[in-house]
C-alpha cells in the first residue's frame, strides 16, 4: 500500500525551490540590474519600496552614518540632505555606477565588501542595511559593524515591508509578488537570536504607517571587550 504523500513535506519543498529562485534572481538583479533597480521596486511596489527604506531614519541619530550594501545609494540621497555626513559602501559595481550619478555622493561612495569595512575602529554614529541579502547575517559582517561603530552607536536594518495600499490596477502586481514570495506571516517576528553578536543588542520589531508595515531590526553597539568577540 503507497503512503500517502506528507503535505507539510510538500509545503518544505515549495518553500525551498521559492528560496533557491528568489536568491538566484536577487543575485543576478544586484550584479547586473544597477541601472533598472530603482525603476523596477518602484513599478512592483509603487511608492512604497521608499517609504519603507526611509522609515528607518528617524532611528538614526544625526551623526557619521554607513550604509552596508547601500546599492543604488538612494538612501544616502535622502540622508544628507538631512545633515548626516552619509557614506556608503557595496560590492557591486553595476550599483557603484548609479551610486555615483548622485549629486554631492561621489566621495562618500565606497566599493567594498561588508565582512572587511575599510574604516578605522569607532567611525560611525549608525550603520544602516535596508533590504539586505544574507550578508547581514554573517558573523565577519555583525563583528565588522561593531568593531567601525562607536560604543552606543546604533545599528538598524530594514529587512522587509507591505503595504495595504493596493489599487485594483495593481492587484496582478500583487498576486505575482506573493507567487514569488510566498504567503506573508502577517506581524511575525524572526527569531531573536537571529542577530547574534556579543556586542550588539538589539530587537525586531515591526513600524506601522497607515498602510505601510516595514519589519526592522534595531541595535546598539555595547561596551562588549574585544576579546569577547
């Protein structure tokens, strides 16, 4: 007699093949898609992608502030005009190009890898990562953002959002978006430890906005030694 087919392994299966494509198109976009990335977020998401990305400054106080893996830089647009001293840093060039087509951010935009900062100990007021790949969670990148962050310094990643605001033009954009992401686990909270780091201390939280939800980790760089790390 056959077994009858376990559906919560059917589920784990749907959710890994979704992984593998979602990395894989990720990838390609950051590597190659510089110059339609901006135009894209905003055609499937419409205003929201940059709601959501600049939600996360009033969390930052006025200062030095890193963005890691700043890609196409639009958040280091905002940021100093605002009177931040912005710098930003990825590894891609394809985003390094339409980076540096910003007005005033040449100087500040930095190619680099965020497991090897290029910046002294204790430079920067605020790291920042907004829609970030699993770099952020790598131990070389949480030890590197502590070690370039001044102690009481803040560390908030904007890792995802929705938004209720979807007219019906829009619905099939929608429906496609949730196919490639799968079903959202409305308001649920990651894993606390998945940020782990003995001199970073922070929480998840979610931030709402009308109808914007954007889902944040919010840190703080502590007095941990450097041997503790």
């Amino acid at each position: 007699m056959s077994k009858r087919a376990d559906p919560t392994n059917k589920l784990i299966a749907r959710r890994g093949i979704r992984r593998r494509v979602q990395n894989v198109a990720f990838a390609l976009l950051y590597r190659f898609g510089g110059r339609i990335y901006d135009p894209l977020t905003r055609f499937l998401f419409g205003g929201a992608w940059d709601r959501w990305r600049s939600s996360v400054i009033p969390f930052l106080p006025i200062g030095t502030i890193l963005d890691v893996g700043s890609g196409t830089g639009s958040l280091v647009s905002v940021l100093n005009p605002k009177g931040y001293v912005a710098f930003a840093i990825d590894r891609e060039p394809s985003m390094l190009r339409r980076s540096r087509l910003l007005p005033d951010a040449r100087t500040r935009i930095i190619r680099g890898d965020a497991g090897a900062l290029p910046f002294r100990n204790a430079t920067f007021d605020a790291c920042v990562a907004t829609f970030p790949s699993r770099f952020v969670l790598e131990r070389n990148t949480l030890d590197e953002v502590s070690r370039v962050l001044r102690p009481g310094g803040t560390f908030a990643i904007v890792l995802s959002g929705y938004t209720d605001d979807w007219p019906l033009r829009r619905r099939p954009i929608r429906l496609a978006l949730r196919l490639f992401y799968g079903q959202r686990d409305a308001e649920r909270l990651p894993a606390a430890d998945l940020i782990a780091h003995p001199a970073l201390a922070g929480e998840w939280r979610w931030l709402s906005h009308g109808q914007d939800h954007v889902l944040f980790w919010i840190g703080t760089r502590t007095a941990a030694s450097e041997s503790a790390r």
